[in-house]
C-alpha cells in the first residue's frame, strides 16, 4: 500500500476504534471463503440448502434493526440551508462532538476490515473509488457482491486522494445511539448502531446517491434513482430507458420485464435496477451506468409471476436477510410461489406455523445477488462508456387523474413532470389511503443536498446536454369505478415501451392535451389483450376537474422550498394551469 493518505486515514480510524487486528480485503475467493466460515461458525450466517441453493446463505439482524432509518439520516453540511427542507441536518462540529464519541473503543473484541472498491464499471471515466472501513464481516461480503471490492479498487485509486471515505461500526445495535451521517464537503460518511444493509453497505444508497448527488452537481453529471433498461426490437435496435419510481410502484419488475408471448421479437435488456450515474457523452447525448455490481432486493412479493429474471439472480450465490426458513434449509417469504408450507422458521429464528397471523419473513427481508446472474442481464451493462439513454421516465402510484403514460412538452417540463412526481398511500403503508406523497425523481429521502437546488441542477443539464433524453410519465395503477386496476402491468408493460420507443425515434401516434402528449388512436399495441369496453380511453383520460387539486398541490409542496426553488418551476405550474384554463 503506497497510498499514505488512506493510510494515515485507516490508522487514525483504528487509534480510536481499537480493534483487535486490521484486515485489509482483497476480494479474493479465498478471502471470501475464510470470512464466511468464520461467520458460519459463530452462527452469523446459516448455510442454505446446497442442493437448491448453492453456495447461499441466511443472515439474521437485530429485530430492532431491519430498515433504513431516515429519522437518524442526517446530512452534515456547513449551513442547514444546504441540506434543504428534505433532509435532516446536523453541523460537522455537533456531529463531531456527538457521534464520533461513539466510535471510540467500538471495535475492540472485533476485527476491523478495509474494504476498498468501486462504483461503476473498472476503469470507467464514470466510476469511483470508495474506502469502507467496517466491523462486520457481513458488511465485507456484501460489498464483494454489490460493487468491484478489493485489490482492483486499490489499483485504480492508486497514490489518487479521490475517493469516499466511509467508516461504519456495529456499535451496540442500540437504536438510542444509531446514526446515519454524511459530509458532503469532505466526501465522507458515518455511520454507527446498525447491521442493515441500507444503513451498513455504505455504497449503496450513502454514496451512491447522497454523497453522489452532490458530486453529481459539482462536477455536471447526474446521480438517480433510477433503473436501466434496453428495449431491443425485432430488427435488433436497443433503445436504452432510464426510470424513477418511488416505493411498490414496480421498478423492480420493470428493470427485470419478460416480454409477454404476444410481443414477439421484443427483448428488454437489464442494465441496473436502482441507481444510475449519468453524463453527457462526446456524441451529446445522456451516458448512464449502472454503479452497482449486485440487487439487493425485497424478497416478499418476489416470485416466478412477478420477477423470474430476479428469482434466477438469487437462486445462487447469494445472501439472505430476515426471510423464513423451510424445513429442507430454503429461503421462505411471502408471495414465493407454490403453497404456504405449514411450517417455517420465521425471520426471527422461532417457530412459525401457518394461519398464526404472523408474517414469516420481514416485510422488508432481503437478498443481495451478483447482477451478472440475472438471466436478462445486458451485455452492456459492464461498458465503460454507460449506454445512451433516449428516454427518462418518471412514474407514481396514482388511482385517478394521471394517464397510462404522457411525454412531456420539453425538459424543462420534463424537470417539473419529476419534480411533481407522487403516490398515493396504500393500506400497507398508512392509516389514510390514498394520500399522495410527493417524491420527486423517488429522491426525496436520497437527494445530498437542498431538492430545490437539485431541481436547478437538472435544469442546467439539459442546457449541458446536446441532444437530451425525452422525458415521460408512466401510470401502471390508474382504476376504473370498481376499483380494479385498467391496465394488466408485469410484462405487458412492454406495450407502453414500444411507444416510448417510437417517440424517441420521432414517431408514434400521439394527441396533444395540457399535461404533455398521450397516445393517440393506435398508438398503444393492444393486441392479445382482454381489456374492458372503454378502459383505454380511462386509461388515457387528462380531466380538468381531476387537475385542479393537483395543481394546487403541487403549488403547496413547492412552497416548502421557499425562495430556492427555481423560478422556472413556478412558470411551468402556472402554465400548466393555463393550458387548462385555455381548453
């Protein structure tokens, strides 16, 4: 190791934590394969069955700590304003004085593990460099899966000073002193108290999109919340589609789309499942990669029906957390396909019996898989480069009011259909139903600094960006009067695609209404469909009375952003209520 600033870093890191020794990964097989014997043995992880599920294993956190915890997020920049009304603040100096206390002897009686890698494809002008200094060797070999750990790392930093540094203990898994915190000036994240991987695998979510953001920002490029997809035609031409979707609203599924039997010739390619990094190209157009190497999943609802490209990812080599366990040593959680059995070993590790009422694995269980298992994995997904992406989508979970699908006017209407972009409460989630919650671009929890300044952000991109993205919003979960839903989703949303697609090139039936350009007559394959009589024209209805208390909502969620938000926001509000007025 010539690098004597992460050195000096690692050292310091250990004075104060005092952990017995200091590994430094590799990311070797061997490596791999010493770490989870170790954890085999003291019951850390469990081992799967072989047979089926070869070379997988189940880890168990602590039933306190089996989430992200947003309230314990905080963004540590100099001046509140900074970090905006959508993040929690707190100042380097209180951060300081209050958490950094908490690492002190941390990991004595525990070993403390240098885990470098990188985000994004080896040696692409896209990627960068981490350090993850951790106590928990589960940390360690989920790094290995999600992103390029080990010696690779270390020879494409090199002597470089260009990496996030990140520095994560277990603590005493107490919520009362777990905090999640990140330094956007120094490129920095902390974080202490917790196992899960939200909160543990420091690339993930911390860096990858809230330390990246503002990255992002500062040197022109961009850090979403985004999947990647190629949409391949029977001629064999890829269209490649960027998409942000909050929470069960289908991005998951989307990333991983089989084409149903009636859409012949038509592949969907998967190039990421949740974060994009994106820049302009030489050619002027949007490049984006996938900075992650692996899914990390939620395993409930994850079946042969909903996700099989997702269910071949995981069904080797991979890592389990909180789902139930079958008598046979196999993974178990609600929505698998097949019979319930009528006994299981529940998340926690207790017995669990059919009909208790209880559910057998966490709501929030999860897997963490090597993307490069995934059967529709692109040949694309590792370029350097990052693939052209033609079309951005945004989308909610929304009854009423908001079309199947829409393309926006331009992108700075583009920018303000994101920036508006919400979902309605389901039963799982609240007490109320139906409520819209604004989450604009899903970045709302994820953006590293004020939402308002990133709107700006965004906007300044597309000045940057010769031949932008179009940009689109996309409704899976419109109802009829009875409630159900009028569009069937899962593969067939490929339909929707097509017509993304042909927009892209310039072509594609279309009708021109206030909030941008619906499909027109045709514009939407429905061939092998069993639809009701007039679900299309639900599907696509813009009505002006549906219109007024969203407008005015968005208004009021803008309004929270005070004097920041662009001026152009505003402008794009009142001219969407004028070109209603106007009809």
């Amino acid at each position: 190791m010539t690098n004597r600033a992460l050195t000096a870093w690692v050292e310091d890191v250990a004075r104060h934590t005092r952990p017995d020794s200091v590994v430094w990964c590799d990311g070797s097989e061997v490596e791999n394969r010493r770490l989870i014997d170790g954890m085999l043995a003291d019951g850390t992880l469990l081992r799967l069955n072989e047979a089926k599920h070869p070379n997988s294993f189940l880890h168990r956190s602590h039933p306190s700590d089996v989430a992200r915890t947003e309230h314990l997020t905080f963004i540590c920049s100099d001046a509140k304003e900074e970090a905006g009304p959508n993040n929690n603040w707190m100042s380097p100096a209180d951060a300081r004085a209050k958490v950094w206390p908490l690492f002190g002897g941390a990991m004595k009686g525990r070993t403390m593990y240098v885990v470098p890698y990188v985000m994004g494809p080896l040696g692409s002008p896209h990627s960068k460099v981490g350090i993850e200094i951790t106590d928990s060797p589960y940390v360690a070999i989920s790094m290995r899966i999600m992103t390029r750990m080990g010696k690779a790392a270390l020879d494409q930093l090199g002597d470089s000073a260009d990496y996030v540094k990140g520095l994560h203990s277990l603590g005493d898994l107490s919520p009362e002193r777990r905090y999640i915190l990140h330094f956007p000036k120094a490129r920095e994240i902390w974080s202490v108290g917790s196992g899960y991987g939200g909160n543990a695998l420091l690339g993930k979510k911390c860096f990858a999109l809230r330390i990246a953001s503002v990255q992002g920002r500062d040197e022109a490029w961009m850090a979403e919340h985004m999947l990647i997809v190629g949409v391949e035609s029977p001629e064999g031409e890829t269209t490649y589609v960027a998409a942000a979707f909050p929470s069960a609203c289908g991005k998951t599924n989307l990333a991983m789309l089989v084409p149903p039997p009636t859409q012949k010739g038509w592949k969907v390619w998967t190039v990421g499942d949740d974060i994009a990094w994106m820049r302009p190209g030489p050619d002027g157009r949007l490049r984006a990669v996938n900075p992650e190497a692996g899914f990390f999943g939620v395993a409930p609802g994850t079946s042969a029906k909903t996700n099989p490209n997702a269910l071949a990812a995981l069904s080797r080599n991979s890592i389990f957390t909180n789902v139930a366990l079958t008598g046979d040593g196999s993974p178990w959680w609600e929505g698998l396909d097949g019979a319930v059995p009528e006994r299981l070993t529940d998340w926690r590790g207790k017995p669990w019996t059919r009909g208790s009422g209880e559910k057998a694995a966490h709501p929030n269980s999860r897997f963490t898989a090597p993307a490069a298992q995934c059967p529709s994995i692109s040949p694309k997904w590792e370029d350097p480069e990052g693939v052209p992406i033609s079309a951005i989508l945004f989308g909610g979970r929304r009854a009423t009011t908001f079309p199947l699908v829409f393309q926006s006017f331009d992108w700075n209407h583009g920018v303000f259909v994101g920036a508006g972009t919400g979902s309605e409460t389901t039963a799982a989630q609240s007490g109320a139903v139906g409520v819209v919650r604004r989450d604009p671009m899903a970045m709302l929890p994820f953006c590293g600094y004020d939402m308002a300044d990133y709107f700006g952000h965004w906007l300044a991109m597309g000045k940057r960006i010769a031949n932008p993205p179009r940009i689109f919003h996309v409704n899976w979960f419109r109802t009829g009067s009875d409630g159900r839903f009028l569009w069937p989703g899962f593969g067939d949303n490929l339909r929707v695609l097509r017509w993304v697609v042909e927009r892209c090139r310039g072509k594609g039936e279309a009708v021109r209404t206030p909030i941008g350009w619906v499909p027109g007559e045709g514009g939407i394959d429905l061939g092998g469909l069993s639809m009701p009589a007039g679900a299309m024209r639900g599907l696509l209805r813009v009505d002006r009375e549906e219109w007024k208390p969203e407008i005015a909502d968005i208004r009021a969620f803008f309004a929270k952003f005070g004097a920041r938000l662009p001026a152009e926001m505003r402008s794009q509000v009142d001219a969407l209520e004028r070109r209603f007025e106007g009809q």
